[in-house]
C-alpha cells in the first residue's frame, strides 16, 4: 500500500498548524496508521514544545542535522505521545542555515519505506521552504483561522499547492467560535474547497500542550478533541475516496449576508484535483513492526 504523503499549511503563522499535524497524525494513528510528523518548519521550530519526547534539544539530531548531511534520517525520529514518531526541526540558528532544504525530497522517500502516512507540517509564509513539503505532498491540508488575515493567507495557500501539483484535500478551521467570523462551512464554500471541520478555541489544546500529549489523547473528549477526531474520520474518507469531491453546487456560497462576506469573495482559481483514491490506513501492513526498524 503506498505512503500518503500530507503536508499541513496555511501561509499565516499561529493558525494551528503544528497542533494539527500532531492532532491529526494522532487520530490516524489511533485508526491504525503508522505516522510520522516531519517539522519542515526549519526556521521556528516547536514541536518539541508540545510533545513530551526522549529528546535533548542541545545533543540530539535534529532535520536541521539530517538536511546539512551530518545525521541520519533514522537517529533523528522519536517517539512521541499518541503512538507517532516525530523528526524534529532544530531550534539552533547556526544548524539551521546548514540545513539544505532540498534535501527534504530524499528524506521523505526515505520515509516511505516505513510509514502509512508522513504528515509535513510546514512554516508560515509562501518562501520555498513552504514550496519544498507543498510539492512533495500527495495532498494538503490547509489550515485556518476564521479570521480574515488568516484566509486571505489560506487562499493564497491554496493556490500555491494546486500550481505546485498537490491535491488540495480540504480546508479546516481552528480557534473558531470566538468573535463575529462567518461560519467556517461558509468561508470553505467561497473558497470551493472541501470542508473538513472545525476546532474550537478550546483551553484543552494548550493544557494538553503543557502535558507534553496530543489533545486526542490527553483530553479526547474535549471539544477540541472530539473536533479532531473528527477531521481526523472525513479526511481518511477522502483519502480512501469515500466520499466525492465537493460539486460545483455544493460549492456554491449562500448568499444569506454576513458581516464579511466581501471579504472571502473567491479572487482565483483552486484547481483541486481528484482522489487517488489509494487507502490509508492499512488492512494488513507490509512495513516492520515499531521497534523494528533497520
Ligand atoms: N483550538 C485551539 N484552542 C486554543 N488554542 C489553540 C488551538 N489551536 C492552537 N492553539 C494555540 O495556538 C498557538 C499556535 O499554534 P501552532 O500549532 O504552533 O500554530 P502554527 O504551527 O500555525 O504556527 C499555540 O500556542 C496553540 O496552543
Ligand atoms: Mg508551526
């Protein structure tokens, strides 16, 4: 069964990216994946922030390492909370303009032998280094809040993954049901993507943050975790070609008002692609077992 490469984006920093993929890849493994989270955010690295890892920031490699060609892909992947490994980015200046990122591709092929699903989570702004994860993914998540700052971003996002020739496989929302936005299903409308879901701002996310544990598993039952888990679900259904792609009638935006709906008036084209159709989640895996590795 092939790898399904995933790159999480969303051009605007601070919209929950880095939460999303340890969430998401979390929930896929609780479905029975074998997920691996690469921080591709090379320069503003935390991930090792929210996870409790066997991990010393000043000792042990990192991608800024395995990209400047001084570590192995192998020595660099922990194993976090939720059952996912993790290849950290580095929080080091100095490694960091060592590391090339067109070495990522190689890794990420390298990966493959290994793993159901490699989650890229990748940094804000449009720069190569977002281009890099973005051309490398069968598909993308994109990543928002309903702010408009954050869309306008996210659009531009969506753009860049279509021209980079990913799959756009939905947008979410994060930090929703605070302030006066437009429902999240409407602004996923006005941008003719399909509609994954929502997280709300939820106290569980940093608390769960702070434990060192993804929200699924620290607090599962937690609005933000329920929303996860449910993301989690619709996009395995895309994935595996469950469910169909959004018509152009679905896509079509209400036109029932709200406060900033000039405001997502869609200003390009978001060339979505269709799906692989290849599963997931494996029936039988063919890869060795964790603990396993060669
Ligand atoms: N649903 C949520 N509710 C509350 N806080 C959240 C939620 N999602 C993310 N956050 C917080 O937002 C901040 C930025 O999240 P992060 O995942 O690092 O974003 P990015 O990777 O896009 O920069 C973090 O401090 C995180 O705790
Ligand atoms: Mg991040």
């Amino acid at each position: 069964m092939p790898t399904h490469v995933l790159a999480v984006a969303g051009a605007k920093g601070g919209v929950g990216k880095t939460t999303t993929s340890i969430n998401l890849s979390a929930s896929l493994a609780k479905r029975g994946a074998n997920v691996v989270v690469v921080e591709t955010d090379l320069a503003m690295a935390n991930a090792v922030d929210f996870l409790k890892l066997d991990f010393n920031e000043e000792t042990d490699p990192t991608l800024h390492e395995v990209l400047a060609g001084q570590a192995a892909v192998e020595s660099a992947i922990y194993r976090a909370p939720g059952d996912i490994d993790i290849l950290p980015s580095g929080v080091d200046l100095e490694t960091y303009s060592a590391a090339d990122p067109n070495a990522l591709g190689p890794v990420v092929d390298k990966l493959k032998q290994r793993y159901d699903v490699i989650v890229l989570d990748t940094g804000a702004g449009l720069s190569r280094e977002t281009l890099i994860p973005l051309g490398l993914a069968d598909s993308s998540v994109i990543i928002s809040t309903p702010r408009v700052a954050s869309v306008r971003d996210a659009e531009k996002t969506i753009e860049l993954a279509s021209r980079v020739g990913g799959d756009v496989a939905g947008i979410m929302f994060t930090m929703s049901g605070t302030g006066r936005a437009p429902a999240p299903e409407r602004i996923a409308q006005y941008l003719t993507v399909e509609y994954l879901g929502h997280v709300p701002e939820d106290d569980a996310v940093p608390s769960s943050q702070d434990s060192g544990r993804p929200v699924v598993v620290h607090a599962s039952q937690s609005p933000a975790g329920k929303a996860y888990t449910g993301i989690a679900d619709k996009l395995i259904g895309i994935l595996t070609g469950r469910q169909p792609k959004p018509t152009q009638a679905t896509a079509t935006a209400q036109s029932d008002g709200g406060d900033e709906k000039e405001e997502f008036t869609r200003s390009g084209s978001s060339d979505q692609g269709g799906s692989d159709g290849s599963g997931i989640i494996p029936t039988v895996s063919d890869r060795p077992p964790h603990g396993s590795r060669d």
